[in-house]
C-alpha cells in the first residue's frame, strides 16, 4: 500500500472517530471539542491539496511505507 492511500484511510477513520466523539447525538459522544480535531485534519488536507506536501505522508515514509500516489 502507498502513503497517499493510507493518508487518505488514515484521514478518514481519524474524521470518522472524532466525529463520532464530538457530535452529541452519538452513542460514543465525549465532548463537542473533539470537532476541532475534525476542522484540523480537513484543514491539513486541504492545505496539502495545495502545497504537495503532508505530515502523515512524510512520516509515513520515514516509516518504510512506499511512496506514491
């Protein structure tokens, strides 16, 4: 698997789950504050739209996960 997709599955299960903790509907419901952990993951995915560069990606790589999209 490369880094961009497990980004992307990264990504998507952290929205996932701090969804899941900040919305007061939820069964697993902790607090609405875990909704700015949301707002920061999309803000790191945007920004990395427009710069080609992301955090998790890099690690991932320092990591031994290949590169690529």
């Amino acid at each position: 698997m490369t880094s961009w997709k497990t980004v992307r599955i990264i990504a998507g299960t952290l929205i996932l789950l701090s969804l899941l903790l900040g919305v007061p509907e939820s069964p697993l419901f902790v607090s609405r504050a875990w909704l700015w952990f949301t707002a920061f993951i999309g803000a790191n995915l945007l920004q990395s739209g427009f710069t080609n560069w992301c955090l998790m990606e890099s690690l991932l790589r320092k990591l031994g996960v290949k590169g690529g999209c």
